[in-house]
C-alpha cells in the first residue's frame, strides 16, 4: 500500500510540475499525464480513495502556500476520480466538501467552481453515486421519470480545413466507442455503481452481475428504475441522510438478489464477497459531423430535440408539411441588422377566401379601381424545409418539459391556471475541431441561430447550449483555404486556442496540446499499438473536456458592413470573431492602372484611406476621431495578445506609408499605426477598391470594396425589443423597460476548465 501511494504522490507531483512550464523530458508524454493517472486508477478502482486523498492534500497545501494555480486542476482530477470511483467514504467526502466552501472566499473563477462542487457534494454525501448515475442517464438519454435530462455531443470538423485521413479516423473513434454500449449494459452500470457506492464492501458485485446478467430487460429496467428513484428521492429530500440511503439500496439490492436465487440452485450467502470492483463510466453519445451546410448546425440541434421518427407518430410528416406555408413578412431595420420578423399568416391570398365580417359594402367602380383591389403587395411567399415547417415545431412542443396542450375555455370568474415554464432537458455539447476559421463560421451560425430564434422561439426556452473547441493543426494545410495568408503559421490560426491557453493552464496542458497529437495519431499506420491509444485516448480526452469543462470565456462577435464601389450591388453584411484583414486589391483595366502607377510614384505604394473611429479610454467616454492616411493594408484584431486585456476590443493595425523627402530625393517607409476601438469606419477616398477577408477564411473574402463599417455584434432579441419600445417612445434613445435588462451584445461561449484566471 505504501509503494501505491508513493507511486501515486509522484504522478500527481509531475502534473504539478508541469503546470510550472516543467514539460516531462519525453515531449510525446505531454498532455497526457492528467489520462495516464486517471487510467491507472481505473485498472485497480480500490485506489480511488488513495488518489482522492492525496489530491485533498495537495489541494490544502497549494491553499496555504498560494499555489491557486494548482487548485482547479487538482479539484478537477479530484472530482472526476471522485465520480468513477466505486466507494469513497464519507469522512473523505466532508473534507473535499469543507475544502470547496473554503473557495468561496476567493475570487472568480475559484468561487464559481467551489460553489458548484460544493452542491454536487452535498448530494453525494446523502446520497452515494449520485453523479455518476446522473452523468449516465443524460449522456445516453435512459429513460428517466425523476431525472428527465438528455445530453448529446455534437463534433463538427470542416473538411476543407482537415486532412480526410484525420476525419476518417475521428469517424472511426466515435463510432467504435458507440459499439459496446448498450441501453441494457449502461442500465447495468447504474444499479451496480449506486448498490456499492451506498454499501461498500458489503455489496457482493460479482453475485450482483450474475443475477443482472441473467435478467430479462424488462426486469433490469424495472430495476433501474428503482434505483434511480431511490438515489433521487435521497438528493432531494432536506431530512435524508446517508444511513436512511443504505437502507433503502439495501433493500432493493436484496430483492434483485433473490431473484437470482429463486430462479437458480444457489443458496443464499454462498457467493463471497470480493471487494470494491470497478463499474465503467461509459462514453458519451458522440456524433461526428462534416460540417458542409451553413445551417447544418441548427437542423442537428432540432432534431436533437425532435427527432423525425417521433415527429411521424400521429401522421406521415411529408403529407403534413405541404398544409402548412409560411409568409415571412420582412421588415428591414437598420437598428436590427435586417432581423426578419415572421407572422404566421392564414391568409391564403384568395379574394374569395376572405372573412363575410371583412367583406365591403359593394360601392360601383370601374375596371381599374377593381384590378388595384385585387393586387396582393407587401408579401414573399418563402418555402420552408421539413425542418423550419409548424408543423414539426409544434409537434417538438409536445415532449417531456414542454407546455401542456390547450385546455378547454374556463368559466366566467375562475382564474386561469399559470402556464407551466419550459424546462431545458436538453443539453448539446458543441465540440469543433479546427483552427480559427472554423471558429469563425461558427459565429455565423451562432449569429444565424440567434435572429432565427429571434423570429420564432423553438430551441432556446428547450434547449441548453455548450461551446468546446478543439485546436487541431494539419503539417499541410488545405493551399485553397489559406491561399490569402501565404506567410500564416500554425500559431496564427490558432489565436483563441492560444488565448484560452495563457488564460487556463488546465486547457494548455490538456486541449491545446491535441492541436499536433491528433494529426500524428491519425496518419499513424495500422498497429494493435495504435488502436489501443487512440480508441481510449481521444474519445477519452474528448469526454474529460465536455464533461469537467464548465467555465465559459465569451468572446464579443463583430458586425461589418461592407459596401461595393458597383451602386447596383447592395450592401453586405457578415460577423467575424478573430481578424478582419484589408488588402489593396489589384488594377484591372488600363486607365486604372495607368492612374494607380502615377499615384503611386507621387505619393508611394497604397490606397488613401479616411478611418473614423471611437478611441477606448479609461474612462469609456465615447471620443470620435478622424484620420486620413496612405496604407497597403490594415488588420483587426479582436483576440489579444494577453488574457488581461479586454476583449471587447479591436487592435486595429494599419500599414501607414509615410513619404520622407531627403537629399537623394523621394522615398517612402512603411509605419505601423495602431489604435484600439470597438467601432470604426473605412472609406476608400479615391474610390480605389480593396479586398476584406474575414477570420483568415479566403472563402470569406469580399472584393470590390470602397467603404465599411465594424462594431460589436447586438443580440437580435435585443433589437427587436428594442425595436418595439422605439415605437412608443420615439424621442428616447437610452434602453427603457424589458430592454434595459437584455444583454446588448452578442458573445460567442466557449467553455474551459477555469474560465480566465487573473
């Protein structure tokens, strides 16, 4: 036992040490110590208590020694051992439970994270595997009366971006960690964890698999069910305590013992008892998604709440769709960004189909006056998909945490009964893979999904959302993608994932460093070697993420508005995250270029460009200013360079040509200008076009371009309130009533481990 405890203290030391920047000598060992100690306890599970002591420890040292970089890995290691391991005691659980109430007095994030553990282990401590039968039932959806919620994980990677040898294998890793688990097997794990958790080495769990194993499945989900009720009924009752708990397990675990017995030759109290044994925490359900559609991430999400089979209960869904047509009455505000606001509309067009309460008064008129009565204006007929039809909306309205359905007219002076509120039993867990590009067209779905729920609520009063990003970097990235950033490195496109790394150490030393392992083990050959790391530690890494990474950071999204030096084209409008980037777009024809090379002999190499922009003071003061200068390019940055830096901000850095008279004669330098601001404007004074590229993605590129405009991104339920209040209060530009209390800008949350750490 001692040479397994010291065994233990060395790898967590190790973790420690690299924390400090102290990386393991050998470099492929990095990122993989937090997997290695948690794998080795899960081959002999009666060292949970050990490791869950040691961390305890630990985590009281770096407290009274000042180590707070040490906390949230510690307690997330600790956590996660605490929930996969079969039986801890109560006297170990109090001391993590009094540790977690000491972290309220510090800061964020150490109070955030304190809070929330300290909760999850006042219920654990009544009741013994709570968590772990929580976390079971939501990631595979088991059907679950007391604890109804449902998780699934969504990893969307763009096959442009990733190499096809990289998305075949991330295919085959989800998938193979789907093979093994079943409804019946998962069902298993939950009644024989939550039996040892409460009666320890009491509960004979070799005799417990025998009977389970030998069950019908009906049975084991009766049994199941039993179970669930026991351990939630104790996390919610205020007067329960961990004895009344055993009791109640016990009970049942002699019943389902019995059933064994009275069915087969073995007499009770034959089967010996052989310790604590571990039960496996399965993988979550995982789908792998090539993302190829722009609004592929929102129809994954609807059918995640509704799925199309269920949506064909009552009638063919096909036959119903084509009864329901919606007319989106489009009303473009410049407050709103152009929101679409949608009205259902009855109204089938047809003169005749008019109400008899609507009809006129027949007054005589001619030809004309009859044809202009008859005109239908104002209206755009949009098709709709399958997906966006009311009638498989409404039918999602109908599952578990829904309204109930419309009830009959009530009497004359009988109140009516409150509505139930809508329950989020639904969590998806976006994990992308990638580097920033991908990261930028998931603001623009995130932005998309936001004005369509502005439109018409579905998901967001079902539905809970989580963001996770993966870094992953190919040594040869696809040419066509970055065919605008010829000098781009690898660190470059992956500015947030090396944001998020100074800001978390706990994501640098367990995320960030699959930005090359991915790569290195999907293009490894065909070995027993390689499927033995790579089916274990990439689904495993992928789960420890979405499961412990709970803190989001919130990046603020940015608007452009971008206009053509063509005045028949309109406007464009698009969202970036990371980079705007402007380039001084070639001459085409002859008279052009004859001007541009006279233009640039006398005033050097560039474009004259007047920027208008309010420059960020301590104090938050708005002061415009106005510039007017000769660049060849200009870039934005919206991720800083440090995590102490606002994020609500732009680093505008601008290539300013200066030219210098000396006695030589002419010559001209290039002079970095830079400046910080959430909103500017860019006008081309010579009406000379240049280029816009958006978040590194040379698919993202716009030409042509004499003028734009950047500011913060506003929430579009924010301007269509703020829309409406507008109507009643025309002089008052400040926020009034609901508006007040809505959040302003559009923030993009991707989850860490810690959030950011000062």
């Amino acid at each position: 036992s001692a040479e397994v405890e010291s065994d233990i203290l060395r790898r967590v030391r190790t973790l420690l040490r690299e924390l400090d920047g102290h990386h393991p000598a050998c470099h492929s060992d990095r990122g993989m110590l937090r997997w290695t100690l948690h794998k080795k306890i899960d081959q002999n599970p009666s060292n949970s208590s050990i490791l869950v002591r040691i961390l305890v420890k630990e985590l009281e040292r770096a407290e009274r020694g000042d180590f707070r970089h040490y906390i949230i890995p510690l307690l997330h290691t600790l956590m996660y051992t605490l929930i996969k391991a079969p039986c801890i005691s109560d006297e170990l659980c109090s001391r993590v439970y009094d540790f977690c109430k000491k972290l309220l007095t510090l800061p964020k994030p150490f109070c955030t994270i304190g809070l929330d553990y300290a909760i999850r282990l006042k219920t654990e401590r009544t009741a013994p595997g709570t968590l772990y039968q929580r976390m079971v039932i939501s990631e595979q959806s088991l059907k679950s009366d007391p604890y109804p919620y449902q998780e699934k994980i969504f990893i969307f990677a763009d096959p442009e971006l990733l190499s096809e040898a990289i998305c075949n294998a991330l295919v085959t890793d989800t998938e193979a960690a789907q093979v093994s688990q079943s409804p019946r097997a998962c069902m298993c794990y939950v009644i024989i964890h939550a039996m040892q958790a409460a009666l320890g080495e009491g509960c004979d769990v070799s005799g417990l698999k025998r009977s389970l194993q030998d069950m019908s499945t009906s049975n084991i989900e009766h049994w199941f069910q039993q179970v669930v009720a026991a351990v939630e009924c104790a996390g919610h009752e205020a007067s329960a305590d961990r004895g009344q708990h055993a009791e109640r397990l016990e009970k049942i675990y002699h019943d389902v013992l019995s059933a064994l017995q009275a069915a087969s030759s073995f007499p009770p109290g034959d089967a010996s008892l052989g310790g604590l044994q571990g039960t496996p925490l399965p993988n979550p359900n995982i789908s792998f998604h090539l993302w190829t559609e722009d609004d592929q991430l929102w129809k994954e999400l609807v059918l995640f709440i509704r799925p199309v089979s269920q949506s064909c209960e009552s009638n063919c869904l096909s036959q119903d769709l084509d009864n329901f047509e919606i007319q989106d009455i489009i009303s473009d505000c410049e407050c709103c960004e152009q929101t679409r606001f949608s009205v259902l509309s009855t109204d089938s067009g047809i003169e005749r189909d008019l109400p008899a309460a609507a009809e006129e008064p027949f007054t005589p008129c001619n030809a004309e006056t009859e044809q202009s009565r008859l005109q239908r204006k104002g209206g755009i007929k949009k098709k709709q998909s399958p997906l966006e039809s009311v009638a498989f909306l409404q039918a999602g309205c109908n599952g578990p945490g829904a309204k109930p359905p419309a009830k009959p007219q009530r009497r004359p002076g009988i109140p009516p009964e409150p509505a139930a509120p809508l329950q989020r039993l639904h969590t998806a867990r976006i994990v992308l893979l990638g580097d920033d590009r991908i990261l930028g067209r998931l603001a623009q779905a995130y932005h998309s999904l936001r004005k369509r729920e502005t439109r018409r609520v579905f998901l967001t009063p079902r539905l809970n959302l989580q963001f996770y990003y993966i870094p992953v970097v190919t040594g040869q990235p696809n040419t066509m993608a970055v065919a605008d950033h010829a000098a781009t490195g690898q660190e470059e496109l992956c500015e947030v994932a090396g944001y998020l790394g100074k800001a978390d150490p706990w994501y640098e030393s367990n995320i960030n460093t699959l930005c090359h392992m991915i790569p290195k083990l999907a293009t490894m050959p065909s070995s027993p070697s390689k499927h033995l790391v790579t089916d274990l530690f990439i689904t495993d890494v992928i789960a420890y993420y979405v499961r412990m990474g709970i803190q989001p950071v919130c990046f603020q999204v940015y608007a452009v508005k971008i206009f053509f030096n063509d005045p028949a084209l309109e406007p464009a409008e698009d969202v970036f995250l990371t980079e705007l980037r402007t380039q001084v777009q070639e001459s085409i024809s002859h008279r052009e270029l004859s001007m541009t090379k006279k233009k640039t002999t006398l005033d050097g190499p560039g474009i004259d460009l007047t920027v208008t922009y309010r420059k960020v003071v301590v104090s938050d003061r708005a002061k415009e200013l106005t510039m007017s200068l000769r660049c060849t390019g200009l870039v934005m940055k919206a991720i800083p360079d440090d995590e102490a830096e606002d994020l609500v901000c732009l680093n505008v850095n601008i290539t300013e040509t200066v030219r210098i008279n000396n006695l030589s004669g002419r010559s001209f330098s290039a002079v970095a200008n830079r400046l910080k601001t959430r909103n500017i404007k860019i006008r081309s004074t010579e009406q000379r076009p240049f280029t816009v590229c958006l978040d590194k993605d040379s698919r993202r590129a716009y030409r042509n371009v004499i003028s734009m405009e950047v500011s913060p991104c506003l929430e579009p339920s924010y301007c269509l309130q703020k829309t409406r209040t507008m109507k009643f209060s025309l002089h008052k530009t400040e926020d009034v009533g609901l508006v007040k209390y809505l959040p302003k800008s559009l923030l993009l949350p991707i989850n860490t481990f810690a959030g950011i750490i000062q």
